[in-house]
C-alpha cells in the first residue's frame, strides 16, 4: 500500500494540472480588428490591451491577421525590435500561443507587405 502514494500523489497534481488548463482562457489579440499594425498615433494599443486583462499560466493569446506574422523575443529583441532569433514564429494568419510561463512575454511582427 505504501508502494501507492506516489503514484496516488502524481495523479492527484496530473489531475490538478488538467483542471488548470480546463479553466483556461483564450484572449483574442486586438479585439475584432485582429492583430494589426496600428496607426502611429496609436503606437501603444498593445500594451494598453494587455495591461487591461490578466493573464495566467495556461491562458491562451490568439491572434488573428492577413499578410503578416507573430513572434514570440526576448525583451531585448523587443526593445531594439529585433526579428532575426525569434522565440517562436508564425505567419499562418491564425496562431495561438499559450503562456507556460509566468512573466512577461514579448510578441512583434514581420509584416510580409513590402
């Protein structure tokens, strides 16, 4: 019976970890206009969205564009927009990313348009 309770232990925390991403929440970047390159007079619409919204290891950010791209930088990367090591990327027009991670996460974009 003693041989159980570290396996009753591993399902016990497996089954925790099911229920946090069960309760996750998908937040669609950029409302219904997507993720687009914002006007200059605009220059902040990002970071003024996701200071308005709290997100959770688990949570889900969804971004929605056409003829452009998502990359997950470093801060560093982000503060000199950098694009050339990116974290993650993608340019499907359709792409999820999930926070594993608490902290910030730094996303910019590539526009494909020339």
């Amino acid at each position: 019976m003693a041989n159980l309770r570290p396996l009753a232990l591993l399902l016990a925390v497996l089954a925790c970890a099911l229920c946090r991403h069960a309760n996750a929440t998908t937040f669609e970047v950029g409302g219904d206009d997507g993720w687009v390159v914002p006007p200059a007079s605009d220059g902040g619409r990002y970071n003024q969205w996701a200071s308005k919204n709290r997100f959770l290891v688990g949570d889900l950010v969804h971004f929605k564009y056409k003829e452009d791209s998502v990359m997950v930088v470093t801060e560093a990367d982000y503060d000199s927009c950098r694009a050339s090591h990116p974290i993650f990327f993608s340019n499907n027009g359709d792409t999820e990313v999930a926070l594993d991670h608490p902290g910030p996460v730094y996303f910019i974009s590539y526009s494909l348009v020339w």
